[in-house]
C-alpha cells in the first residue's frame, strides 16, 4: 500500500458510531485535527445571548415552483436555497429552488436527484452535504453557486437524513443514515479542509430539528433506534461537549428546526406514524432548558424546512396526515 493510500481518511463503522483517524494530526472527538478553527471556538465561548421566546403566528406568503417534501435550505443574508427534495410520488428532485420574498424558483440543478441532504451557508457559498436516491447515500459536499453546483469535498461516508448547521466558519453535519445503519457523528467541515469529527451524540440519530444558537448547537428529537425521541441536546464547539438540555412534551422526529432572537423553535414533524403530523411549535430556550408552546401551523406537516431570515422563519413544503406534499413558503413572525 502507498503511504499516500495509507494517510487516507479511515471509515470505521460500529455500532452506528462513525469515527474518523488519519495522519497528518490525529482527529480528536472535538473535531480538532492538529489545529483549531479560531473563529468558531471564539464564537463558541461567548456567553448565550438572553434569549426572547415568543409565540410565533405563521401567514402563507408564497408558492414554490412545485410541492416537495425533505428539501435542504440554507439562508444567506436576503435569500434562500432549497435544494432536491421528495415529490408527491415519492420521486427525489435535483431542483435548487431560489427563495426570495413571496416569490421562488428553479435556479439550477443538482448533478443528481437527491432528497434528505442537508445545506448550509458559509460566507457568500451555499453547501450541500450527502442525500439520498433509491437506496444508495451520497457523500458528496457540493457548492452551489451561479447556477451551478460543484464539487467542494467529501464526507467519510455517503449519508441521507442529516441536517446541518453553520458557526463561525464552519458548517456542522448532524447524525445521518449511511444506508445500512445510522450514525452519532456531529461533524465538522471548513471549505478548503477536510472534513472532522467535531463530537459524538449519545445515540445515532436522523431527522433532527438542528439550529445554531449563539454559538452552540440545538438537536432536537429526531429518530434514535428506529423511534422517534423526545431529547433536546446542546453542542459546543468549544469543548466538544454534547449535552442534554430539555425534553419536548412528546417524541417528535421529521421536525423543522430554526433560531431566531435567541431562542431554537422546532417546528411540526410527526410521531413514529406516517400519519402522526403535528402542528405544534415548541420553543426552547438554549440557556435553561426551559419548553415552551409557541403557537400552531395552520396546518400538521412534517418533512418541512426551515431557515431564519431576519426576524421571521421561513418554512418551506412538507407533507400533511393524509399523505398530500405541500408548495407553500409559510413565514413565521414573533406575535
């Protein structure tokens, strides 16, 4: 074997753990991999910002280009990004839908149709991380950008139903399901490296509802052991440290999850059933732990996405109780 094939990356899969070594500097559990990403531990170490929960009041403010179900949004300052999905038939998308205001439409395409990948925003760059297409998993990292999505790196592993996050420079990839088993991962990608372990959750994990709240991680339920949970954790890139904060009133997985004035919101998702929507929005504060009724959608959906815009959630799509995927772009405003 080269040395060169001998420093790769090494996928080790046990028990639903995905754990990473290579060379050139071990890669702790805290994602640090003989360096530190300054940015990112300095925003992780300032205190949580007090939080405002408030009741939020949900008004349809616009269509999407078609209905889907399981998109992956990000959010830059103004717009926001919608990428693949599910259809009514249960057909993945490659669309990458631009969303700006009321109004929404198809940019560009993915390379292939994906659903369950998970987008994040880092600097002017949107990325798509991994997603999944009849039975088989991606661990593709794409940038998109001017009509075009590009190739930006690799996870370790192909992985669907994940969610992502962004602090400071870095985006933070949660949980997944490599296909044959899920994972407890939390990691770690800086545009340009390589991607890390930042953390292990405490049990492996899909369909969360993740959000980054002053410098920390929200996850919330989500399916752990092939059932939904009830559990709130809390991630600092900090420390590395992954705690549990809150517990929401009931189990809840295939939740929509997103910050605003401090607090995270999870938002709609379902029960173990296909059939268990909920249109409850819960709101939890990152300080305390504190869960908190934050109002109701119109109407019960799961497999929606959401992204912060300024001071409203925007939620996009889903799929209600009788099966039927929606194309409303719902704005979620403090009342």
């Amino acid at each position: 074997m080269s040395s060169r094939r001998a420093c790769a990356v090494l996928v080790v899969l046990a028990a639903g753990v995905l754990a990473l070594t290579g060379c050139g500097g071990s890669t702790s559990p805290s994602g640090r991999s003989g360096h530190a990403d300054t940015a990112a531990v300095e925003t992780a170490q300032r205190p949580l910002p007090a939080p405002r929960p408030r009741a939020l009041r949900a008004s349809r403010v616009g269509r999407l280009p078609a209905p889907v179900q399981l998109p992956a949004v990000a959010a830059t300052r103004t717009r926001i990004y919608a990428f693949g999905g599910l259809d009514q038939a249960d057909a993945s998308v490659a669309d990458v839908v631009l969303v700006h205001g009321r109004h929404a439409r198809v940019v560009g395409q993915l390379p292939r149709a994906q659903h369950d990948g998970a987008a994040a925003a880092l600097g002017n760059s949107v990325y798509f991380f991994g997603g999944g297409d009849a039975g088989t998993t991606s661990p593709a990292i794409l940038r998109y950008g001017h009509g075009r999505a590009v190739a930006a790196g690799t996870l370790p592993v192909g992985l669907s139903d994940v969610a992502a996050a962004t602090i400071g420079g870095t985006a933070y990839v949660v949980g997944g399901y490599t296909g044959r088993v899920p994972v407890r991962a939390i990691l770690a990608f800086h545009p340009g490296g390589r991607v890390s372990v930042a953390a292990e959750m405490p049990e492996p994990l899909r369909y969360a509802a993740v959000a980054a709240v002053g410098g920390r991680l929200l996850i919330a339920g989500g399916t752990s052991g092939g059932v939904a949970t009830d559990a709130v954790l809390r991630f600092d890139p900090a420390t590395g440290g992954v705690k549990r904060i809150a517990t929401l009133p009931a189990p809840i997985t295939h939740a929509a999850g997103a910050a605003l004035d401090g607090a995270f919101y999870v938002i709609g998702g379902r029960s173990d059933s296909l059939t268990g929507q909920s249109a409850a929005i819960y709101s939890v504060n990152p300080v305390s732990g504190r869960v908190r009724h934050a109002g109701y959608l119109p109407v019960a959906l799961s497999d929606a996405a959401a992204a912060s815009l300024r001071s409203r959630i925007v939620l996009l799509g889903g799929r209600d109780r009788s099966g039927r995927v929606h194309d409303d772009i719902w704005s979620l405003t403090p009342r």
